[in-house]
C-alpha cells in the first residue's frame, strides 16, 4: 500500500513492527528482504514518486574547507533515491550503474591508514554480496578479468602482476525506481509513506531505546511512527543529521556520547591521471575488455587496478584506472581556452580589469572555430556523444579504431583515508520544516594526495616496461587534477566498529547502546575503498534483514513457548 502522508489525519499515530526511515536502495532492499513477513513494515520516503524542488531544498547545507559539490544533489529525495540519476547507457532502453564488491584489502586493518579495519572480513560478506547481485540484475558474482576475456579482448599484458585487471558490471536502475515499487506495494504487510520527513527520533529517557519518530509534512500536517525496530537508511549525509537533531534526550544528538557521530565522512574524488599514449594504435582494435559492452548478456567493463600487495607494501590507498579512447582533438587547446574565456570574462566583469592569457585563450578558440562548432552541433542539435565517457561505452565495436584515437586518457576512482576531521555537524541555518541544515567540513589529507601521485607513478612504470607506451601523467600543480571531488559516494558518517568509541553502530550495525535502532547504507563503512558502494548497500541490507526476521522469529517462538508453559500450569 502506497499512502501519501499529507492527506493523514493531523497528529496520526502509526503503530507498526518495523520502520524503515529512507526508500532509496537501502530501504527499498530492506523492504523487499520483509515482503511477506508476519509483522508489519513501514516504510517511509520524504519525496514523491515524482521529483520536486520544493521537497529536494530539504537537503540544502554548506560545506567547509576544500570545494566540494553543493550538498543538495547529495540527497535525492524521491522514492528510490539516488537511483533516479544514474546515468549510464547500459544499452538503448536502460540507464544504469557500474557495480563491483569492495577488495577484501578494504576490510583489513592496516596500519598505515589510521582508523582502518572493518568488524568482519570479506570472506563474511561474500554470500550477501551474491544475493545482491540477484538483486541488481548482476551477472555472476564474478570480477576477475579471465572471466569476461576472450582471445579478440585480451587483458593488456603486464609484465608481472603489480598491475592487474578487474571488471565493473552493470545493472539497470529501473529497478528501484519502479519494479521493487510495484512488489512492495502488493505486499499486504508493507505501507509505503511518501512525502514524509522525520524531524526527530524519539527514545525513553534512557535513550537505550527508541520509541517513535516524529514526521511532518511541507504542507503543515505532522503526524509520528511507533514501532519496534527502526533502521535509518537516508544515505551518508542524513543519518548522522537525523541522529545529530534527535537531541532531546542527548544533548549532543542521539548516539553521540562519543563524538564520533557525522565524523570520518569519506567520498571518491574522480580524478585525471593522465594520458596513455600508445606504443602501437594497434591496440586500439584490442582492448574491448576496457569498454562498456555486454559479454553473454552481462554488460561489464574491465579497468586497472594495483594489486593488492603492491597496495600493502607500497602502503597505498585504493585506486582503479579507466580508459577511454580519444583522438588527436581531444583537449586540444581550443577547448580548455572556451572555458577560461568565460571564466576571465566573468573576472574581469568583477574586477574591472583584463586578466593574464584572455588574448591567448581567445585566439585558440577563434583559430579551432570550426571544430568547435562541428562538435556543438553534434552534442547539442544532434544528441550525439563527443567521446566515450562514463555515461557510455560501444567504442571498441566501431571500425577503424586505429586511424580515428591516438590515446587514452585515464580516469581515476580514489579512496580516501578515513578522517575524523572530515565531518557532518548541524549548521545554523534552517531549512523548510525549522530543523538545522547540515554542514559539511571536508579537506584532503596528504595521506590521500602522496597515495594518488605513488599510485600514478607505478602505473607509468609498468605501462612503459611492458612496452605498451608512456603515461603522461596530469596534475594540478602539486595537487591530483580533479575532475569531481564527490562522486555522490557519502560514506562514514555512522561507521561501524566493536568499539562504540571509534563506530557508531556494531558488527550488526545497531547502534550502540541502542536495542531497536539500526542503520543501513554507505555511513556505516569503515573505509570506502574506491568501488562504487551500491553493491555493497545492497549486501548489508540483505544481512540486516535477515537479522531482522530471525529477531521476529525468536519473539514469536518465544511467545508460543509462554503460551504452551502457560497451559501446562
């Protein structure tokens, strides 16, 4: 059943089993994991099944420290969160999203990354993370490349195994959008509320256990949620906020005695790590494993990666390299010069002078017109892609591969250390409903930048002692040449840890201290590695529910144990 919460009675009490606070793929996984379960669920969205702006400003906040993307498009409030922007061309009818399982290194505990170490291995995950791919519409629970390769899409030959191959798979966003909508509205224990927001997680006056939480609507109408176990599954940024302004029992927000709430945030910057050029443009009618392509069936694309004891020895972060072909066109300095004409035009608006290099960057440009012209009219009137990019693959199937690139460029996924400056408080500003907005205060560490430039380093070496050319390495002065600095990958903030005063949820991810309260999604990571964490969502979910059913399970047992002890007496 699907109701929207703002034709509710004003001051409605919902009585359920289960809530769960957030319908994106967490939520929505949680909520599948219980179709037909003899308990009720609840589950609750803030957005519509439609996007709106006036429901997404609810995610509005400020950052602090280095440039990091505007918190609002962190967040997507609708049902089926984040799903609803994936963006790549799986094929002609699907838009969807790259897919891989963390490394069993990013479970480890290492001492050259300080706060390191999940509370399980790998190995622990590995069941779930193949129920998952079930979930995802994944192939089989498969990421080495000898799987995928055939002898007309070999591997590139390293020489030695510092440099290896792996895959991404890919799976359709639909899922989540429509499909799982549809099921989970058919089951007759699951109640979807849409267009409710909570504003505060209310426990006993312990705080040892939560009681409700507290909703309103944008439209005035507020009403509450009673159950049994609550789980937050609202995304990276919005579980420690719900956690920070639930502070009428704790006045440093709900589960925050340790101060570790909102800390250790952690995102993957994607980053220019240079251009390959090749010691043959042969190769560009060989290396269709590095494209987007489908391999019976199962569209997947192979990337570079270090391996996992260059990693320990080299003390490194975890890092993929993606290639994609590009021509001889390909930031030439036309290009780079339309944008900093824009940008010195705008400076000297401001400032009332001419900057340094506008002639320069104004000559490029009106000396490669032509071309230019040509591409805008392709990308814009057209609808044709320019270059293969993360949204789209399909170059390897083309002809003439050898004459049309010249290079690749290399594209770069990063992890970052987990740090516990890097943080989300509460902000002075309110939003929509009167509750703090978030803040973020997020910096590079020199951890994450010597991790990247060793990283780069070795990957030119190997590349040119296997005779395959020579990277040339990009950088922003001494800083990474950073394309995005979020990838919408918010991770840490809720982070689990045996410890409650270095996690704030345990093994199981409930939360210490807490006896019904749970968190599902990327805050709980420890580390972040540098795969995108959707499968591994997807995973934690699928254990959480099963913890779930087995609790309801025990209690209903024990229940009919009582009852029969009752009748003997």
């Amino acid at each position: 059943m699907l109701i929207d919460s703002r034709n509710l009675p004003a001051d409605e009490v919902i009585q359920t089993e289960v809530c769960i606070v957030g319908a994106g793929p967490a939520g929505i996984t949680l909520a599948r994991e219980l179709i037909g379960q003899d308990f009720r669920v609840c589950l609750l969205e803030s957005g519509d099944l439609e996007f709106n702006q006036e429901t997404q400003s609810l995610s509005e906040g400020e950052t602090v420290g280095d440039p990091f993307p505007n918190l609002q498009d962190m967040r997507h409030r609708q049902f089926g969160g984040h799903a609803n922007v994936w963006n790549i061309k799986i094929n002609n009818q699907q838009l969807g999203l790259r897919h891989m399982p963390l490394d069993e290194i990013d479970f480890e505990k290492r001492d050259c990354i300080p706060y390191s170490g999940w509370a399980f291995s790998k190995s622990h995950l590995n069941p779930f993370y193949d129920r998952a791919h079930a979930v995802c519409k994944l192939g089989s629970f498969a990421y080495e490349a000898e799987a995928w390769e055939d002898a007309k899409s070999p591997q590139l030959p390293f020489i030695g195994d510092r440099v290896t191959t792996d895959m991404f798979q890919f799976g359709p966003r639909d899922i989540f959008t429509k499909e799982y909508r549809k099921e989970i509205n058919q089951s007759p224990n699951i109640t979807t509320y849409l267009n409710a927001n909570v504003v505060d997680i209310e426990t006993d006056e312990t705080a040892k256990n939560v009681k409700s939480v507290r909703l309103a609507c944008l439209q005035g109408n507020k009403f509450s949620v009673v159950a049994k176990i609550f789980i937050l599954a609202t995304g990276g940024i919005e579980n420690a906020r719900l956690l920070l302004l639930s502070n009428q029992t704790q006045k440093t927000g709900l589960a925050n005695q340790n101060d570790v709430v909102g800390r250790f945030f952690m995102d993957h910057p994607f980053i220019r790590s240079g251009m390959l050029y090749p010691e043959s443009r042969k190769i560009f009618n060989s290396t269709a494993l590095y494209d987007l392509r489908r391999v019976n069936n199962v569209p997947v694309m192979g990337k570079l990666h270090l391996s996992e004891e260059v990693m320990r020895h080299q003390q490194l972060l975890n890092m993929s390299f993606i290639l994609f072909p590009r021509d001889d066109k390909y930031r030439a300095p036309a290009k780079p010069s339309v944008k900093a004409s824009k940008k010195t035009l705008l400076s000297s608006i401001r400032g009332g002078q001419v900057p340094k290099n506008v002639f320069q960057h104004l000559g490029n440009v009106m000396m490669n017109i032509d071309d230019l012209l040509v591409d805008w009219y392709d990308y814009h009137i057209k609808r044709q892609y320019l270059f293969p990019d993360l949204s789209h693959g399909g170059w390897s199937d083309q002809e003439g591969n050898e004459h049309k690139y010249v290079k690749f460029e290399v594209l770069s996924q990063t992890e970052q250390v987990p740090n516990p400056d890097n943080r989300v408080t509460l902000s002075t500003k309110l939003d929509k409903l009167g509750c703090p907005q978030a803040q973020l205060t997020y910096r590079w560490s020199e951890i994450d930048i010597s991790s990247i430039k060793r990283s780069q380093a070795i990957l030119a070496e190997e590349i040119a002692r296997a005779g395959l050319g020579q990277l040339h390495i990009e950088r922003d002065g001494e800083l990474p040449d950073t394309m995005s600095f979020s990838t919408h990958h918010n991770m840490g903030t809720t982070r689990m840890h045996i410890d409650p005063k270095q996690g704030v949820v345990d093994a199981n991810c409930q939360v210490h201290g807490i006896s019904n309260l749970f968190i599902a999604g990327s805050s709980v990571f420890p580390t972040g590695g540098y795969a995108n964490p959707t499968l591994t969502i997807i995973a934690l979910a699928i254990r959480l529910a099963d913890r779930v059913k087995t609790q309801f399970a025990a209690q209903s047992e024990n229940v009919t144990t009582d009852a029969v002890t009752t009748s003997q007496r």
